[in-house]
C-alpha cells in the first residue's frame, strides 16, 4: 500500500489519510470509504475524551469500528472469489 495525508486545511478540518495498492491494469477497481466526522475541535463541548485505566470514553472510540470491520471482511469475500485478481 501507498498512503499519504491529503491536506484539508479549505474546509477547516484534518487531513484525510488516503491508502492505495496498484497491481498493473488487472482486476476491477474498488473503493472503500470511511467516514472522519468523529473528532471536533478541543473547545467543543462535545470532546469529553475520558480515559480511565483500559477503558476509553468519548467521541471516535467505537464510531466506525463496525465499518473497518465490515470493510475486512467485504475484501476478503471479494479476494476468495477472485474479484480482486482479475479472474472474474
């Protein structure tokens, strides 16, 4: 994989991590997006990160973490039926 940050400085908010794998011309292309909605500024009233021991609390803790997962498991259905080789 090749990753970079691409800068969002226009709209106000972090950079956006972008991660790519280009293997020639064979195989279909595929997106997989997630969303970066679940950090605010320091200031907001709503960014109450607790951290007490191993337990975390607060915004982006759990938001999207089902999504990773559902993403890992899509490539891997995809990859065992040869959608991302090329061959189908």
């Amino acid at each position: 994989f090749e990753a970079r940050l691409v800068d969002m400085a226009a709209v106000d908010r972090g950079p956006h991590l972008v991660a790519e794998r280009w293997e020639g011309e064979r195989g279909r292309s595929v997106l997989l997006i997630g969303h970066l909605d679940t950090v605010f500024e320091e200031d907001e009233a709503f960014q109450t990160f607790v951290r007490e021991g191993d337990t975390a609390r607060g915004p982006g803790v759990s938001d999207m973490k089902g999504g990773d997962v559902v993403v890992i498991y899509a490539l891997k259905a995809l990859q065992a039926m040869g959608a991302l080789d090329g061959t189908r």
